[in-house]
C-alpha cells in the first residue's frame, strides 16, 4: 500500500475553512484506492506569529521538507498588516518557496462551462477556454542585482532593479512546462519581450535548444503584449504558457479573470522534491468565519497535488470530474451564485464534491 506523507497548512482566514474540505476530498480518494495520506498539521502564516513568535516555525519548515507534497491554505490578514516586513505571514510562505526551490509556479485557468456567464468576457470569447500559466517564480526582475534607490547630486534620485536571468534558471522552469505540455495538449506558448530585452534573447534560445527534446510539443513564441491582447480577444488559442517572473505575474492574474471566481482557482509550485498545492486566492477577512467559502480552489489544489507530486493523474480527473458535475448539478456557493436559488457553504460544498468522487469509483 502507498503511504503518501503530505504536510498540511491551512495558515489564516479562510485558509482554515477550504483546506480541511480539499483534506477531506484526499481522504475518500485514499479509502477508494486503498492509499494512505498521512497528513501533519504545521503552522504558517498569522496563526504562527500568534503561537511562536514568527511566521514559519523550523518544525513546519521541516515537516515541508520531509513531506511528499504540501497542501497550503493561505496567509495574512488585517490583524498582522502592521508587523514590520521580516516577520509579516507572507514571509513564511516565502521562505518556503526559497527553501524548497519553488522554482515553477503553475496556474490553471479553465472556464466551466456552466460558469461562463461568470466571467467577465463574452460568452463567444471565453467558451472552451483551458489553459496553464506557468511562471519562473525565482529570479527575474523582483530578485535580480543591483537593486535600491541612490539620490542623484542634481537632486532627484533614481531607483534600480535588474532583470537577470541564467541559462540554468531559464532551462529548468522551461523544461517543467515541456513535461506539462506532455500531459496537456502538447501545445507550449513561450512569452518573451526578445525584440526589447536581451534576458528575453537568452530565454528564446533556450526554448528553441529544449524543444528539440521535445519534438511532439507543438511550440511557438509569443510577445508578451501580444499575449496580453490575444488572453482576452482568443484566450482558446492557447494551451500551456510559460514565461519568466514579472511577465508571469500580470499574465496568470489576466487569465485567472477569464474563469470568473477567486474561489475557482488553483496553483502548484513545483521546483526541488516536493511541490507545493494552494488556492490562488488569499485569507478573504471579509468573508472569514462565516463558513461561506467556496472551497473548490484549494480541492482542485488537491487534484494538482495528486497529478504532480503523487503520479495519480487518473484519480486527479476523478477529484476534477466530482467538481464539474457538481457544478452541472446546479449547486453553487454564493461566490459563484449566479441566479441559483441557494447558496451552499463551504463544508456543504465540500459534502457533495467529496460524495462524487467516492462515486467516481
Ligand atoms: P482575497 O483573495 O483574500 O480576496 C479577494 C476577494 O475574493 C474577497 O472579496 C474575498 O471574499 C473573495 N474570495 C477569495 N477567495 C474566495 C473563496 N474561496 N470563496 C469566496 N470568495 C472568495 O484577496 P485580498 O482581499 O487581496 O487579500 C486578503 C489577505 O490575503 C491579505 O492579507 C493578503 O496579503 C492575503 N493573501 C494571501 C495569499 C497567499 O497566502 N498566497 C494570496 C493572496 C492574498
């Protein structure tokens, strides 16, 4: 029998609502198939700085380290807002990334049929619409040397970042969305600036060496204000996308509004041993504690957690199926409601979804 250890992280806010129910969905899939999760609750976040002082306590850092995969809620809120920067809740979820060399963020946008009219676009635009963002999550602009601010003599000052990027950096999150090309369409998108920046020449030429190894995916370049404009006037043109950190950033924020819902959205951070599973969106203070979150994110983070770190992509469809037939169903939270007479809670949600995938098999 497998034993699959994962470390669990609810952190803040609604954190603690939606990551028991994605918990709960790993369960049923475990009592179907006859694998073991074996989940460790660590601290993160607020709730850390409350009981120890400090946003990631060592012992949550270690059970990270030691874990097959990490099931992460999310972190901060007002109650910690005014906490100097090194010991803020983000912090922790930082250190995590560097420590465990998060190196590729990876953003699903897909648009469910039954929520198209959720989204903001035109129903004729954003129909059919599946796509993943894949992000360098390391270095780019936000890590790059010299940084600062410096006051000129002639008065004024003049700020600094770098945008820098090593072949080394660039090949292994460009190989990550290869093998996600792989078990997608086989279709890659790769999203540069390489008529401006030369980091950008870097990054083409390393695409083109890698997609030699890769002579089924279906490749081609893209500039990013090109891909800005094509997300929202054709986003089912695209399949996978991968580009560096800044560009990443605008872009996987442009296609999560394609499906609609915060509450919809999952992310994996892939990059060393072990990856990590979380909703794309944060604590909701204004909404924490009334047990009203959607928690479809963070149990779509689930099936991500099983297809990526656990190589069980067939009980990830399943875990995936449950939550579109529950949505073909009617059932909604109010997030999501639309003109459905009832809004579900989150545990309520959390019933049918996990009810389905115990069905699925
Ligand atoms: P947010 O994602 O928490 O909320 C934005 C809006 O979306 C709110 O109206 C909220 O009610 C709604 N929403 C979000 N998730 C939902 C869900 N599952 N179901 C229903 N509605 C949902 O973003 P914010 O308000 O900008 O940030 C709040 C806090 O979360 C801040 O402290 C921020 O720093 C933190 N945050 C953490 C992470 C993370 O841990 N990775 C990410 C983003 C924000």
């Amino acid at each position: 029998m497998s034993v699959h250890k994962i470390a669990f992280l609810p952190g803040d806010g609604i954190g603690q609502e939606v990551t028991p129910e994605a918990r709960r969905a790993l369960e049923v899939v475990g009592k179907a198939t006859g694998a073991s999760f074996e989940f460790e609750l660590g601290l993160v976040g607020g709730s850390a700085i409350d009981a120890t002082g400090g946003p990631l306590p060592d012992a949550a850092l270690r059970l990270c380290q030691q874990a097959d995969a990490i099931l992460f809620g999310s972190v901060g809120g007002p109650k910690w807002d005014n906490l100097p920067q090194e010991v803020r809740p983000e912090r922790g979820l930082l250190r995590i990334r560097k420590e465990l060399d998060l190196f590729a963020n990876l953003r699903p946008a897909k648009c469910f049929p039954m929520l198209v009219d959720a989204s903001p676009l035109k129903r004729s635009v954003v129909e059919g619409t599946d796509l993943m963002v894949i992000r360098e999550l390391t270095a780019g602009l936000y890590f790059g040397e010299p940084r600062g601010r410096e006051a000129l003599p002639g008065g004024g000052e003049k700020a600094i970042n770098t945008m820098s990027y090593t072949t080394r950096e660039i090949e292994r999150v460009v190989r990550a969305a290869f093998d996600v090309a792989m078990k997608r369409k086989k279709r890659l998108a790769s999203v540069d600036k390489s008529n401006v920046l030369i980091v950008s020449q870097l990054w083409r030429d390393t695409v083109n060496r890698l997609a030699k190894e890769y002579p089924q995916v279906q490749v081609e370049h893209v500039l990013v204000d090109n891909c800005a404009m094509a997300l929202i006037h054709k986003p089912t043109h695209f399949d996978t996308l991968v580009t560096e950190n800044t560009f990443g950033d605008i872009l996987s924020d442009e296609a999560a509004i394609l499906a609609g819902s915060m509450g919809m959205l999952p992310s994996a951070s892939l990059g060393g041993k072990v990856g990590l599973y979380e909703p794309v969106h944060g604590t909701a203070p204004d909404i924490a504690g009334k047990g009203i979150a959607n928690p479809i994110a963070a149990i779509l983070s689930a099936a991500m957690l099983l297809r990526y770190s656990l190589d069980r992509g067939s009980d990830a469809d399943r875990v995936e199926g449950a939550v579109l037939r529950v949505l073909e169903q009617g059932h909604r939270t109010a997030d999501i409601r639309g003109t459905a007479d009832k809004a579900l809670g989150t545990q309520q949600m959390g019933d049918l979804i996990c009810r389905q995938i115990e069905r699925s098999y």
